[in-house]
C-alpha cells in the first residue's frame, strides 16, 4: 500500500523543516512526499529541492484547500494524508500503523487523535492548550456530522474517496475538509474507521488557531450550507441505521453525552456552584 504525504505551505521556511523530517523518519518504507507551495519569496522553494520530493509546484493559489486540492493530482498512492507545514507525525510508526488497520478493517479511510502542539505565536484558539490530546474515539457514525468534522491532520483518506468528492464546493463558503468528509462519509456513504492512537501533533498559530472569530463564523457558515445539503431532514432525518456505522462503546458514549450542549450548560453550572465552596476549603 503506497501512502502520499501531501504538504502545502507558502513562505514556512521557519516550520517546513521539521515537517520534512517527520515523514522521513516514519519506519513504513513505501511513502511519497509531495508539496504544493504558494508562490513563496523565502528559502521554502530550496527547502523543499534539497528534501528530494516525489513532486512539486510553486505557483499562486486562491486559498489554502485549492492548494490542498492540487496536491491530490500530484499524488499517486493508494492513501492521502495532508500534514502541512509546521505539523510532525507524533512517532515514527504512524503510517506503518495507520496502513496495518486499513488492511484489518477493509476501511475506506482511517483517523486517530490530534495532539496539540507547543508553538503559540499568534495563537487565540480558546479549546485547544499546548500539550492536549484531543481523543477523536466518540465520532462513530455519520449523524456527527451534522454538527462537526474530523480534523483533516489525524485523516488517511483512500484514493477512490477523490473520484467522487473533494475539496471545493460549487459554494466556495463551505470549501474546505468539511465538504469532503460530508461528501465521501454522508453523501457517498464510504466507511470511515477510528485508529485509537495518535497521529498528528499539530502548529498552533496556523491558518485555523490564529484568527479564531474569523475562523469560527467562517466554519459556522459553511456548516449551515453543508447541513442544509446532506442532512436536509436535520440531523434526525432518515431511518434509525441509516448513518450508522458502528455502535460507540460505552465509554465514548459517555464522551458524546458530555459534548452535548445542554450537558455542558449543567456541568459548568456545577462548577460555578462549586468554587466557593472549594475556595473555603483551602488551608
């Protein structure tokens, strides 16, 4: 099975380095490295000859996911993954891994978990916290999507996925992994499988953590155009099976309870309730 590593960037001459050595490192041997550049006027282009990749260009692009969508016609593995500029595989047997539970499960794609990074520099994200595992096990069937995505820095995708989905959208507001997963998971029905492990440890103060009220009214838009798409029954529509794929085991079903918003609202109403208490207790 051949994985592409697909990496784009545009002036990351600081943070392309490390990311170029991650992929080196990982001990599966049948991996192609591919990088679309933005038309960088630094030392990225140079970074990028001297790592010997698979393929290339540098040339402009209107946006990082047209860039991302480039980079799957550069690629000729049997599995995608995009690790753009700045983030690093968390080992070096994570693609070996990644390939020996595609084989197991016959999945058409395979996620695991995010760590978060220690860089911060430009960093107003509120959720994510240098250091954190954010655990990806709850997302277990296609209703979830109705509400959020999978990272696209902890998802293998097959080939075949690109025949029928990508990137961009005939509405460009909701371009982006959001569509191709609401595309390839609720529309074309392929089977997505969750590797219990971590995957990616990813740059804060990138294009998603760096401006995060922007990023938020621009995801919040694209989720009303998606889910007025595929879910135009609302997220109960359709039969009981019909976005299924496998039960959550109990314990994420604990998990997705306590993402619920209204259990949310009563845990940190208990919370406030507590810390008086709590502080009348200290020595």
């Amino acid at each position: 099975m051949k994985i592409s590593i697909v990496t784009v960037c545009r002036n990351a001459e600081v943070s392309l380095s490390s990311t170029i050595e991650s992929v080196k490192s990982q001990t599966y041997g049948d991996i192609e490295h591919v990088f679309v550049d933005g038309a960088s006027t630094d030392r990225t282009v140079d970074l990028i000859k001297s790592s010997r990749p698979a393929a290339f260009i540098s040339e402009p692009d209107s946006g990082i996911y047209d860039a991302m969508q480039k980079g799957i016609t550069l690629t000729t593995g049997d599995a995608l993954f995009f690790l753009n500029s700045g983030d690093i595989f968390c080992d070096e047997r994570v693609v070996a891994d990644v390939v020996t539970f595609f084989k197991l499960t016959k999945a058409d794609a395979v996620f695991g978990n995010l760590w978060v990074g220690d860089h911060t520099e430009g960093h107003d994200h509120p959720v994510y916290r240098p250091g954190q595992l954010i655990d990806l096990g709850y997302f277990s069937n296609r209703q979830m999507f109705f509400d959020e995505s999978i990272h696209h820095q902890t998802i293998f995708y097959s080939r075949k996925i690109f025949d029928r989905c990508g990137y961009l959208c005939d509405e460009p507001a909701a371009n982006g992994e959001y569509y191709l997963n609401m595309c390839a998971f609720v529309r074309e029905g392929f089977v997505v499988k969750h590797l219990p492990r971590g995957i990616t440890r990813f740059a804060l103060g990138g294009y998603s953590t760096s401006n995060f009220a922007a990023e938020w009214a621009r995801f919040s838009a694209a989720r009303d155009i998606l889910r007025r798409r595929f879910f135009p029954q609302g997220p109960g529509g359709g039969s009981s099976t019909e976005y299924l794929y496998y039960p959550p085991s109990f314990a994420n079903r604990i998990k997705i309870l306590v993402r619920n918003p209204r259990v949310r609202t009563l845990l940190d109403y208990g919370r406030r309730v507590r810390r008086p208490w709590r502080a009348r207790c200290q020595p």
